[in-house]
C-alpha cells in the first residue's frame, strides 16, 4: 500500500510514537468520543483501539478505507469515507462532543484547525501531527515571527502545549520536513467581544504584518481617523496579545 501524493501521505512508522500520540488526549477534558482523521493504515488506529475511547475514523481514500476494513474488524462501521474538511460534524457521533486527534495530512492541517475552531463547541480538544513550523506557529507567544492570525484565532478559544518533536525518519515516505506533535484543549471562559469582528480585525492586522496597526486598521476608524495618531496604534500586530486584540474589537464595535 503505497503512499499518495495526493493526499498528502506519509505513513508514520514508529510504533512507540504511536503509542505516545495515543496516549497525549488527557483523559480529564477529553470526551468520550474520538475521531481520528486520517488514519491511513492504522498505525495509531491500533493504539486508539487499546484505549477506553468510542473512536470512529475519517479517511478520504478509497484504498486506505478498504485496508482498515480487512486489518481492524473492530472497525466495523466505525469508519467514514468521507472529506474531514466537507464533512458535517454534528453527524460525527449524532451531535455529542468529541476529540479529534490525527497524523494530519501537511497540506490541510491548518484548515482542520480552523475548522475546529469554528466547532469549538463541538470539540473540546486535539492531539495532532503537524509540520514543525505549523506546530510550533499554532501555539507561538506574542512578539516573535511565529505568531500569526492561526496563532491568535486558535489561542483566542483553545490552549496549546508543544508536547514532542517527531524527526523525518519515522514516516515512510520520509516528509522533507520535521514535525512536531501539539495538543489544544478548549478554554473555559467566552472571549468577551464579537466574534465575527474579531477576526476580521486580527486578519486585518496581520494582513500587512510588518505594518503598524495605524495604517492596516484605517478602515474600521473612517468615523474616528484621530484615534489612531494614539500610540498604541503605532505597534505591529505581532506584539499583541489575544486580550489586547479582544479589547480593540470591543472599542471598534463601541465606535
């Protein structure tokens, strides 16, 4: 069974970073419910399997659905041939909450992540497979270059921890890059401002993020253009906070 580009694939073949991703969903604010995207031949599948989990399975190709049919019967039915992207989460396991955990495909791997945000409700964690550099750039600090709209629009709802690096040699095809294994585990407290706004002030700021915030965010103070002579607005947005763009969303919606 062979790997397709197409999909992004690359098998990971260390059965003891297996064992360690399986393990990394904490058992205290994980659901019931997994749902693992992804899994190709099975080489987490089986560990999940080991685990007191209701696991199901989101596998976009054909053959890999045919594998994990013949090599995990206690997968029967449990497995759903589908898009993770275009698939419907509140069908997932009939609108309960649920985990997600993965090896995630390099190319979607971010648009998973915004796809959980926007079911946050759904999803009260992740344990996933990223490229190092995405890894590292979803849970990245203000005020370094990682820091980025995925940064505070994940951070803003979710709380990340960097829990291993995974080297190149452990996956066949080898990938050409390292990756690095993350969890992100829902926050508690609302984010106190409008979220629709929100992003499109962060996106907005981040849109030119060499730029200090007072020449990317004309267009949400037309009404207000001295506002931003403050010298708050002479930062850049990599610099602030998930609180700090919260209240500027709020002082935005206040006119």
């Amino acid at each position: 069974m062979q790997a397709k580009k197409s999909f992004g694939q690359h098998f990971l073949n260390n059965e003891g970073i297996a064992s360690r991703i399986a393990s990394s969903l904490l058992p205290k604010t994980a659901a019931a419910n997994v749902l693992e995207v992804g899994p190709g031949k099975g080489m987490l599948t089986k560990y999940l399997l080991e685990k007191d989990f209701r696991l199901k399975c989101v596998e976009a190709d054909a053959d890999m659905v045919a594998y994990l049919q013949v090599h995990f019967p206690a997968l029967d039915g449990k497995v759903i041939f589908e898009d993770f992207l275009k698939m419907d989460l509140e069908n997932a396991f009939d609108g309960q909450p649920f985990c997600i955990i993965g090896n995630f495909p390099y190319n979607i791997s971010s648009q998973i992540v915004f796809k959980m945000v926007e079911h946050r409700t759904l999803v009260p964690q992740l344990v996933g497979m990223f490229q190092k550099e995405m890894a590292e750039r979803i849970i990245a600090p203000p005020g370094g270059k990682d820091y980025g709209v995925i940064s505070v629009l994940t951070q803003a709802f979710y709380e990340g921890k960097y829990l291993f690096s995974v080297s190149n040699g452990n996956f066949n095809p080898p990938p050409k890059v390292q990756s690095g294994v993350i969890r992100l585990v829902r926050r508690a407290d609302s984010l106190g401002c409008d979220e629709a706004l929100f992003r499109k002030v962060v996106k907005q700021a981040f849109s030119q993020r060499r730029k200090m915030l007072r020449n990317t965010l004309k267009p949400f103070f037309e009404n207000s253009p001295e506002a931003l002579e403050e010298t708050f607005f002479t930062l850049r947005p990599e610099v602030l906070s998930v609180a700090q763009f919260v209240e500027l969303t709020n002082r935005i919606a206040a006119g």
